[in-house]
C-alpha cells in the first residue's frame, strides 16, 4: 500500500495513529521534533520542523509513493486573553494551522493524480473556550477551516480531507490530570459514555478516514468524545 506521512509522530496520539497505520501494513514516514520511541525505531523518522517545507519534503522522499498524509501538531501558550501577545499567537496558529498547508500541497503533487486522503487532528477547543487557552483554540479553529478549503478547493484534483475533532485523551501531556483519582472522576462525570478516551480510540478513526472505506467521506469534521461537547448544559430547576 502507498504511503502516509505523519506530522507530529512522536506525541501520545500520533504515535497511536502510526502504530495503527503500520498495523494495516501502510508505510509510514514521520515528522517530529521529538526523536522516534524505541518502538518505532525502524520508521523513516525526520526529525525537524515541520514548518519548514524542505523538512516536509525530506519525509515524502522518504516514502516515494505518498498518497496519506496525519496533521497531528500543536502548540500552546497558556496565559490569560488580556496577557497574549501577537507574537505568542502568531506563533501558535503557525504551528498548530498554517503549518498544514505545504503538506497539503505536497500530498497532491506527489500523489501524481492518484486519489489522496489527508486527516487533521483537531480539538473539541476549536468550537469551545477554555481559560488561557484561547492560542490553542484559534489554531485548532482556523485547522478546521483549512480542512474544509482544502476538501471543497481540491476535491476535483483527488484530495479528501477531514478533521478529526478529540475530546479529553489520556495522553502523556496530560497525565498530570487522569493519573489523579478525583480529576479523572470529574473528567469521567461529564463524558455520557461514562469513560475516557485513549489515544488507539482516536488512532482508528484516522485510520478508518484515509481508507478506501472511507472513500467519499470529505470535508467532515469527526468528533471522538464520548458526546461530551452534545450535552445541553443548563439548569435543572
């Protein structure tokens, strides 16, 4: 099967979801900052910026045949709204959104004409807000944004794109949160389904969306927590 490129490879969730797409026998080449685990020692792994278009053209080599493409980056700078500075959001909708365009780009030259299929993991932060983490939200909003212009945009030329949208996942980055008995209590309360996602629950549903079951699903956004963001919050008396 061609290949898929992953951006941000090395975090909890994108590491699922290039355990997932080697467990269907894809090839798989990585971006990421952050060197490879053990585990996935033996994947091409480029370790750079994935803002930079020479980095994200190192992990299409990597691959030849590319017809998959993982936006799975993000960046934060956690402060209250009156204390951000342009620089510190600019600098976060770069990483988090705008550097999702080149890859696009690439994905559809390289495909050479084939079908192609392109996911970009969002947030349930980009419909809600959320105290000093409003960078984090407009990146993941304005992801979504180029997610349906690139469905829409290049869907004549072969491309589909979707957005898959997590709720809370048990990453490392925030096990600060479920490791502790009260939170995760707390976090569990709100979710309907009663349990909180893993990373492999999001990992399936990137998976199922670059395959060929999937294969008129385009310009969507998937969201995967446990329904969430679907309760109405409103008084009971």
């Amino acid at each position: 099967m061609s290949g898929v490129v992953v951006l941000g490879g090395a975090g909890g969730i994108g590491s699922a979801i290039v355990r997932a797409l080697l467990a269907e026998r894809r090839q798989v080449a990585v971006v990421d900052i952050a060197p490879p685990p053990l585990e996935l020692a033996d994947v091409p792994w480029i370790v750079g910026d994935a803002t930079d278009p020479a980095v994200i053209g190192a992990a299409f080599d990597a691959l030849g045949s590319t017809t998959g493409l993982v936006h799975c980056l993000l960046s934060e700078h956690r402060a209250p709204l009156a204390e951000q500075t342009s620089d510190a959001v600019l600098s976060v909708l770069n990483i988090g959104a705008v550097s999702a365009l080149e890859p696009l780009q690439q994905l559809l030259a390289r495909a050479g004409g084939e079908p192609c299929a392109a996911v970009l993991v969002s947030s349930i932060h980009a419909a809600l807000s959320w105290g000093g983490q409003a960078p984090y939200a407009m990146a993941k909003a304005a992801l979504e944004a180029l997610g349906r212009a690139a469905a829409v945009e290049l869907g004549p030329r072969g491309l589909r794109c979707n957005v898959v949208r997590p709720g809370f996942v048990m990453v490392p980055r925030n096990a600060h949160r479920w490791q502790d008995a009260a939170t995760r209590d707390a976090l569990t309360e709100v979710q309907p389904l009663g349990e909180l996602a893993q990373p492999d629950d999001i990992a399936r549903v990137v998976t199922f969306l670059l395959s060929d079951q999937a294969r008129l699903v385009s310009g969507a956004t998937v969201t995967v927590d446990g329904a969430m963001t679907a309760v109405l919050r409103e008084p009971t008396t």
